[in-house]
C-alpha cells in the first residue's frame, strides 16, 4: 500500500512540479529588471526587456537584437551599444555618453550638456 501510495503522489505532484518550473522561467526568462551597474559591462538578453542604472558612471550597456533597454547614466561617460531591431531609451544626466543605434533599432537620447555621441539616433528626438 505505501508503494502505491507514493506512485499517487508522485504522479499527482508531477503537475504541480511543472507548473511551477514554468512560473519561475515565465519571470526569469528575457527579463533582466533593475540593474545597477557600476564601471562593469551590464547585458540585457535578446528579446528582452531591461532597465539599468549606472550611478557611477563608466559602465557598457549591450542591448542586444529584439531587445528594449531603459537606460540611466547618471554618472556619465558611458558606453551603450543598442543592437539590430532594438530599442533604446538612454537618460545621459551625467554627460559623455557614447550610443551606438544599429540598423533598425530605435534610440532615444537626453544628455546633459550636449556632450553625448549617438551614432545612428534620429536627430528629430532630442
């Protein structure tokens, strides 16, 4: 009896197993959430959805393809890299921002001071 007992359990819990497996990737997977970066390199995945934070400045942010990417420089001088079909949002309070907006992505770009590079940006945004 105990055998079987543990067969139904077990079968009973096989759902349940998997379901939760498939929450936890739901969450996990193609989302990075907040980040804080500091002076590191911070990449998003592709096809995801990140924010990033960079209070010290100096950081490189990757925003791969598919990706969106919301991003804070508050600190400056960073370096972001927004890849095919992305896009990109980047507040450069810190001034010294240096984007690259590659083909099909979309960037968006607010630097302090005009001091920011962004090659490939639409003008027609800041």
């Amino acid at each position: 009896m105990t055998t079987q007992l543990r067969r139904v359990l077990s079968t009973a819990a096989k759902p349940l197993v998997l379901l939760a497996f498939a929450f936890v990737l739901s969450f996990g997977a193609g989302a990075c959430g907040d980040e804080v970066c500091s002076g590191s390199s911070c990449q998003c995945e592709e096809g995801g959805n990140c924010e990033f934070s960079c209070p010290q400045g100096n950081c490189d942010f990757d925003c791969p393809d598919n990706a969106t990417c919301d991003i804070s420089c508050s600190g400056g001088n960073c370096n972001i890299d927004c890849g095919p079909n992305s896009s990109c949002s980047i507040d450069c309070s810190g001034g010294g921002c240096n984007t690259q907006c590659l083909t099909a992505s979309v960037c968006e770009q607010t630097c302090e001071g005009d001091e920011c590079l962004c090659a490939g940006c639409d003008d027609s945004l800041f």
